[in-house]
C-alpha cells in the first residue's frame, strides 16, 4: 500500500486525498518510510525536515477537510539545498556554509508552500550546484536509483533522484547550464528549466546570477506546468523578474503538436560523443512526433561549438563575484585563528570550497582581471548574443527544437571526477538554452542499455506552453511515463 | 614660491535624502544609533538575497545630475565592484563603472566654471570599529552595517580648480546646490557630504598634469582647506628637494594636522568591474526627466546673481540669503509683499540666518514697514519678532500692546540721559580724558532705559550734554 502512494503523480494524489481515502499525513508518513527505506543507498536527501513536513501536513489537512485547499495541498516536496528555507540548514552542498539557517524563506518556494505543498527535507546537489554529478556535494555522492553505482547527473542530482525513487512526489532544483534538464533526463523523470525570468531567483543561493533558474521536477508534463505555474510570476524583490502573467505557461498546452513545426539542430543531432542508444531513442521520439502530426524541420544552430567556451567564462566570471561573501566573518565556516584577515579569508575559503569551486573562482577571477576582461568576459558576452540569435533564426523556421537532453546516459561514479572537461561536455546540449534564456525540458523519452534517455524541448522566450505542449504530446503518444526506480543491487546489463 | 600651480580635482560622495536604503527596504540609520539595528537579509550580504533599486536614489540623482548641468544618456547601469573587505557584506559593492547615470556637467563657483564628469549611484558600506585605539594594534574589531547599502551619489569634477579655497568654495556651493534642490542635506558632520580633493602641482604655465594625491578622511570644510594647503605645501617640498611625488592615498589627520600615506596606488586593487547581473540596465523615462527637470527651483547662483542685479544687494546679503532656499524665499515674499528690499536683507542676515527662526513672510513685510518708517526702533523690532515668531500674533498687535514707538524728540529724552550721565561717573570721566568708546558704554545705558529712543537722536544728545 505505501509504495503506492509513493510512485503518485500531483493529480493522483490529489484525487486521493479530496475524495478524503488518504490523508496528507498518510501521504507523508508513505514518504517518509520510503526514504528511510532507499536513500540509505541512494542518498538524495541532505537533511529531513519533520518539524516542517509535520505542521504543513497537519494544515493541509486541516484545509482539504475545510474544502479551502491550494493546488498542492498535501503534496511531498523535495527541496534543492541552495534555495533557502526559513529556518533550515540551507547549505548550497558546501561545507562553507555548514549550520547555516536562513532567516528568510526565498520566494519560489513560499509560493509553493502557500499552495500547500508539504517540505519532505532538502535533496544533496554539486556544491554551489558546479558539476553534472552531484560528485561535487561537499557531504557525499548521490547516487542514480536505476543503477546505484552511477551518477543522478547534476547538479540538481538529489532532487531529481528523490522524485526517480518515490521518496518525493516533486523535487525544485536550479538549472545555470543543464542542471535540471540533465539529472531528469539520467534518471527517468520530468525537468523543466523556465525561462530566464520566469521565476524569481530571490532566496536561491547564486552560482551564475544571469543564468540561474529555479524550475520543478515531476513524473509528468501536467505536474511540472502546474508546479512551475504556481511560484512563477513577478516578485519586487528580484528586479530580473519578468511581469508577465504566470497563468500563461498553461496556455493551450493540452493542444496537441498537430501542425507544429519541431526543429531539430544539426549540432545538437550529431554532437560529438553522442551515444548509439541515445540517438536511436531520439530518433524514435521524432518518429512518434511526427505520427502526431508535427512537421520535422532541419535547422541550425550554427555557434553551438562556442558556447561550452563562452559558459565557461560567463558563470565563473559571475560566481568569482557571487561568491565572495562567503568569508567566514558574518555566517558559516569561519577560520578565525589566523594572523590577519587576509589569511582568515584564504583559509576559511580553502577549507570550506572544493575542488571544483576553487577552479572556478579561480577561472573567473582570472577572467574579469583587468587586462583580460575585454578578451574573455566581453568576448564571450557577444558569443552569447550570436547564440540568442542562432535560435532567434530557429525559431523563424520552428515553434520549438528538439535534440537529446545529454549526449550520454548515467555514467558511472567516479569515471569522469579526474578530467573536468569531460564532465563540462555533459551540458553541451542544455547550456545554449540557458545562455539564450530560454525555456526547455527533459521527458522521459526509452532507455539505453537499460538506463533512461531524455527527450529535450527548448522553447521560444516566454514559449513554455510551447514546450509543455510538445513534451506532453510526446508523453500522451510515447505513454513514457516516468518511472519509479527500486534501487537495488546494480543490474546486470548486455554487452550492447 | 609663485612658480608653482596648485591642480585640484574634487571626489565628492553626497548621501541622497532618502528613507530606505539603496537596494533595501531598511530605513536609513541616523549617526550614533546602535550597531546592527537597520540590517535586513539583503544589506547583510546573506546568500540569495538580491537588490532591488531605490527609485527615490535615482530621482536624487538625477535632480542632482541636471542642477549640474549633466547630460543622461538614454542608458544607463550598475556594475560590480569586487573586493573584499569585513565591511563590505556581499564581497563587491554595486557601484557605476562605464555607463554612469550622467555625465559632463557644469558648476560655477565665484565665476570659475569647474567641469564635472560624472554624477553616479552606488551604495556605502559598512564600518569597523576596532578594540584598541588603532588598527594595527587591535585585538578585536567589529563590524556595524547600519550604513552598509546607504546610497550614496559621488560627484566627480574635473581637474579645474587651482587653490584650497577654490575647492572649499566649490565644495561649499555645491552643498547650497544640493540644499537648494531638497537632494540631500548635505551635512558633513554627520557623513552626509563626504569631500575627497585629488591634490597635484606643476610648473606655472605648463599643460601636463603632475602626480596626484587622493585625500581622505576630511570632516569639515576647514579640514578640507587645511588638509589642501598641508598637501601642496609637502608636495612642493618633495618635488623642490629632488623627490618625487607618490600616486596614493593620504588621510587628513585632524589632529596632527598632517597628511599620512594610508595606500599606495602601486599595488591598486584591481577591482574587475563587470556588470551588475541582478539588475537590469535602466532606461529612464525622459518625460519623467524632464518633469524633474522643469521642477527644478532655481538655483543658488542664478537666484544669487538676481538678487544683486534686481534688488541691490552686496554680494555678501546675496550668498547668505540665497545658500538657505528657506530665507531666500522668506526674503522675496516679504519683499513681493512690501517689506523695503535693503533693510529686509539686512535684518534677514543679521536676526534670522544666525537664529534660524523665520517668520511669516507678510508678518515680516509688516515689521520692515514699521522700522523703515522709524516708528519703531531697531531693539523693539527684534522683540516684536521675536515675540511674533513664538506666539503667531502679529507685529502690530504686539507693537501697539508693548507701547513700541521710536521717540526722536530730545525734550522727551533729556531726562533719561542726564540721569544716565548721573549715575556712570566713570564712563562720563573716561570719555572726557579722550576714551571715545566710553561714549558707547552711556548710549547702552540709555537704550536700555528707553528702548524707544532712535539711536541717532540719542547719540547726539548725549554728545551735547557731555560737551
């Protein structure tokens, strides 16, 4: 009966509990077993939050039976460890900020809470969500429930791992290169990265300010497009905010992709490293799509090679700034016992950032040095600006594009930890998307050697109701829906 | 000594008169308040938090911007300036690098036209406070953010000015121009106006700049013309005995009365600009512009240069009466509504500018009226005002209760000066060996005695009956 509840989407649930056969608190209470049950060896959650999920549950509750409930009510949440929630250790997977609590909650999440939703604990991600692994959390690996010795992708690894194994019926996450649509692609579910705008960013932990968004994780089309629906719109207190109405993502996006155009870039189709298996399942989502009654379409994306190179400038240049504030002298790990504060600061930042967080301050810094500033920062913001316009031409010849979500399926743990480059290639298909600001998704589109492949649908700016209505297309079509993984032992697999 | 040229560029902050904070909502701290009690999430720097922009810092701004003569360009942004300091919460404060809210303007200071480059926004910081009496001798320091995200515009003038008293002047007319406009209130007691000369000399009668000075921590205009005349005085020494100038930073030490190297520009920091992501670049409306723009009062100099030419001040009357926007309107409605131009500037300079208290503008055309047409002596007008100013009667109520009149007959005050005479042998010996001031000492006496006397006629009297 638990593990029933805990493969639900939204609509499931919700049913459920207005008819009054569950309560929010039976809902929780499934969740909670099953995570104690999985994430031993799973590892999405960080930390859990029983004083939270205890009074939401019970007002919730309260409310259903009131008849007075949000859209969410009652509704398990896993919440990404860099968006900060009033009171809870928010901790951006970094030791540096170990034993911070937030005195404010941001306002995607209260948006969320105010629709109801029930915070289940917060999900481990890349730290400072730098990586495509969640290798980089600075307290331990996530691992993928469908192959336990594999990567959930990154950084949003633990959200997108929660929901992949019943222990959450939706996960938040933030995608700044790929950081959503690629951990919902490696494991099974559904991602969406809004565009940039769309969400306010207040209260999220910055990695790269002007490509960071927050965005939902489900187990279907329908339960991603209400989630984001629900905390997107204007917030004063994040001046990138857009004012458009947030009830717009939904618009007619049951429709059908009867008569749309779907561009497919040739940079994305044959990108270097893409696996055999992954091309197949794509090919074979094109083919359903087009039964569907969408028109295939070849466009080009012509300065998709640039644009590793120029993110690789512009986030790190931005995090080299972001942060700076983590200097041990007001929150966080602070290494007071030092000779003067320029040593409390190195030792409080050598010690509290790792690897990979030191290499890109570092990067960055370097970058926005005075004398190398007009050649990599300046040269990479007008990089960006060819790329915005590369997809301003596709989307002359196409209502939305469609590639993979990341060349590969899950990889193994540790097989990409030694060489960074590789691992920056994981976000070559989903980084345009968010140096052009525009919104995309992953859906569960088939396996690969046993593993789950996504489908990727980039949209216009402002165009989610395009993408929500491709991807749901796809989904009502394909009937691939999103599983939920029993982690075990790691399956044996054929030899290709 | 003369060969010498004195080259003087003026850095300016001036803290906009606002309610909140820059990018906050939290109310502007007063000095002296406890530490830490207007801080929010946001000016505290924590993770997540992000700035939204004060609407009224700009209006300030740009008010001030076009009060200077500044063009605005259509554009305009803020960036990032990255260091890292305890007082600064965030590791980079948001400032305006390469795309400033105005720029080239224009301020005239006693018929001097000194450029200014730039008028940007950009917030405060916090400030330390060390245990210990200085610095380098701290145990501990503590860090108070009650002024971190304060806005601030900084005005930067171009390298015009050629003496420390042009740039007390400038810095003295820049503050009325503020006033006038209601930007700020400009008090440099209280941090509100912060003045920073960039201090140079050169051969009289070359181009080339020398190198420059910054000089920091000056509180006063004093200490501003101080802490210059200090700086030309060592730079001229250096370059006269063989050294060289260094480009750094000096702070004014006010009480040794000397300037002391606190950074040198050789190891600058490089502070990688680069713009401000969480805030979009503005575009500000023009008609909005130009609405600030037509509801600008006139300024200072323009007012001041009218009142000499149209009411026959002396240029002194003028500066006093039109640096307080208060009593230069005080002065033009009481003369609108009769009060004589002259006397009233001059009452305006000597009884209400020291004291600050104004009165009714009718009131006082009322009160100038009386005392130009001798009904009334000096000594009672300022009672009357006085009195008027406390109790909102008017002056010729107060006149007529107190039984004010100004008597010029000398029968009438021949009795009161004999008596004086009388009782002050000494003054009276004093004035008869020669001493002529003793002679004041006997009027004082007698103004006392009879407020109503006109002075004139009582002086005379005096004179006669000592004789």
């Amino acid at each position: 009966m638990t593990d029933d509840l805990t493969s639900l989407t939204i609509q499931d649930a919700t049913r459920l509990l207005r008819l009054g056969s569950i309560s929010s608190a039976d809902l929780v209470t499934a969740h909670v077993e099953r995570i104690e049950r999985v994430d031993p060896r799973v590892k999405a959650y960080l930390r859990l939050t029983q004083d939270l999920w205890e009074t939401q549950a019970d007002e919730a509750d309260r409310k259903i039976r009131r008849g007075d409930a949000g859209p969410l009510a009652g509704i398990p949440i896993a919440i990404k460890d860099v968006l900060c929630v009033r009171g809870v250790e928010t901790t951006a997977g970094s030791q540096i900020l170990r034993g911070f609590r937030p005195p404010y909650t941001g306002t995607a999440v209260s948006r969320l809470f105010e629709a109801g939703a029930v915070m289940l604990g917060v999900t481990n991600c890349d730290e400072f969500a730098m990586g495509s692994s969640t290798e980089n959390s600075g307290y331990f690996p996530t691992h993928n429930p469908w192959d336990l010795e594999r990567v959930p992708g990154g950084s949003s690894g633990g959200s997108a791992a929660a929901v992949a194994s019943g222990e959450a019926i939706i996960a938040l996450g933030t995608d700044t290169g790929g950081s959503i649509r690629q951990p919902a692609a490696l494991c099974g579910v559904v991602g969406m990265k809004p565009t940039y705008g769309r969400v306010s960013r207040y209260g999220l932990i910055a990695f790269a300010s002007s490509l960071d968004q927050i965005g939902p994780f489900a187990r279907s089309v329908d339960d991603a497009a209400l989630t984001l629906s629900l905390m997107a719109g204007y917030d004063p207190l994040d001046s990138t905010s857009s004012d458009r109405a947030a009830m717009e993502v939904l618009n007619n996006y049951g429709a059908g992709v009867k008569g749309m155009r779907l561009g497919v870039p040739r940079e994305y189709y044959d990108v270097a490293g893409i696996e055999p298996g992954v091309k197949a399942a794509i090919d074979a989502a094109l083919f359903i799509l087009q039964k569907q009654g969408a028109e295939i379409v070849d466009v080009s994306l012509p300065h998709t090679d640039y644009g590793l190179a120029a993110y690789y400038i512009i986030a790190p240049a931005e995090c080299s700034s972001n942060l700076a504030r983590f200097d041990g002298v007001r929150y966080g790990l602070s290494e007071v016992d030092a000779p003067n504060i320029t040593a409390e600061y190195s030792r409080t930042r050598r010690k509290g950032f790792g690897t990979e967080v030191r290499r890109r301050v570092m990067l960055g810094t370097y970058a926005l040095s005075s004398g190398y500033y007009d050649a990599y920062y300046l040269k990479a913001q007008k990089v960006r600006t060819l790329i915005k316009r590369d997809f301003d031409a596709a989307f002359e010849k196409c209502d939305a594009v469609v590639s993979a979500t990341s060349p590969t399926v899950a990889f193994p743990i540790g097989s990409k930890t030694q060489d960074p480059l590789s691992m920056y290639l994981c976000d070559v298909l989903t980084l345009g998307g968010n140096l052009a600001g525009l919104p995309g998704i992953s859906v569960p589109c088939g396996t690969s050697d046993g593993l789950p492949v996504g489908l990727q649908v980039l949209g216009p700016q402002w165009g989610e109701n395009v993408v929500f209505r491709v991807a749901r297309a796809y989904e009502e079509a394909s009937e691939m829906k999103a599983g939920v993984a029993t982690p075990g032992p790691s399956p044996r697999r054929g030899e290709g | 000594m003369a060969d010498w040229e004195t080259v003087i560029g003026m850095e300016v902050h001036v803290q906009p008169k606002t309610r909140s904070k820059m990018f906050c909502g939290c109310s502007v701290a007063d000095v002296n308040e406890p530490p830490n009690t207007h801080v929010c999430e946001i000016c505290l720097g924590l993770p997540g938090t992000l700035p939204a922009i004060n609407r009224a810092a700009v209006e300030a701004c740009i008010k001030t911007a076009l009060a200077l003569r500044c063009e605005i360009p259509r554009h305009t942004k803020f960036d990032r300036k990255n260091y890292m300091y305890p007082d600064l919460p965030k590791g980079y404060q948001i400032s305006q690098y390469d795309l400033p809210m105005s720029v080239n303007g224009l301020l005239e200071v006693d018929g001097r036209k000194v450029r200014i480059r730039r008028v940007h926004l950009e917030e405060d910081t916090g400030k330390l406070v060390h245990a210990g009496d200085k610095l380098h001798k701290a145990w501990e320091s503590y860090v108070d953010l009650n002024r971190a995200g304060v806005p601030l515009m900084e005005i930067v003038s171009e390298p015009d000015l050629r003496s420390a008293d042009e740039a007390r002047d400038y810095a003295i007319e820049l503050r009325t121009v503020l006033r006038a406009i209601g930007a700020s209130e400009a008090d440099m007691e209280k941090g509100q106006l912060r003045a920073e000369p960039n201090v140079s000399i050169r051969r009289a009668g070359t181009d080339a700049l020398g190198v420059k000075t910054e000089l920091k921590n000056i509180n006063s205009f004093r200490a501003l013309h101080r802490a210059i005349l200090y700086e030309v005085d060592r730079q001229q020494k250096l370059l006269e005995t063989g050294g060289t100038v260094v480009q750094e930073t000096r702070g004014w030490s006010e009480d040794e009365e000397r300037t002391f190297s606190q950074r040198s520009k050789e190891f600058a920091e490089d502070y990688r600009y680069f713009p401000e992501p969480d805030l979009p670049p503005l575009e500000l409306d023009r008609a909005w512009i130009e609405g600030l723009r037509a509801a600008l009062p006139e300024l200072p100099a323009i007012r001041r240069a009218r009142l000499v030419s149209q009411h026959g001040l002396t240029a002194g009357q003028a500066a006093i009466i039109s640096a307080d926007r208060d009593l230069a309107d005080l002065y033009e409605t009481a003369v609108m509504q009769g009060a004589p131009p002259l006397p009233t500037a001059n009452w305006i300079v000597n009884e209400v500018a020291p004291t600050g208290k104004l009165l009714d503008p009718a009131y006082l055309a009322e009160l100038m009226t009386m005392l130009q047409a001798k009904d009334i002596t000096r000594d009672q007008a300022r009672e009357a005002y006085f009195e008027s100013v406390e109790t909102g009667r008017t002056p010729a109520e107060i006149v007529a209760e107190h039984g004010y009149r100004q008597v010029s007959d000398e029968s009438e005050l021949r009795v009161i000066a004999e008596a004086v005479i009388d009782a002050n042998p000494k003054a009276v010996a004093d004035y008869r060996n020669g001493k002529t001031q003793a002679l004041n000492a006997l009027l004082n006496e007698l103004r006392k005695k009879a407020p109503q006397a006109n002075p004139k006629v009582a002086r005379e009297l005096l004179l006669k009956l000592l004789s």
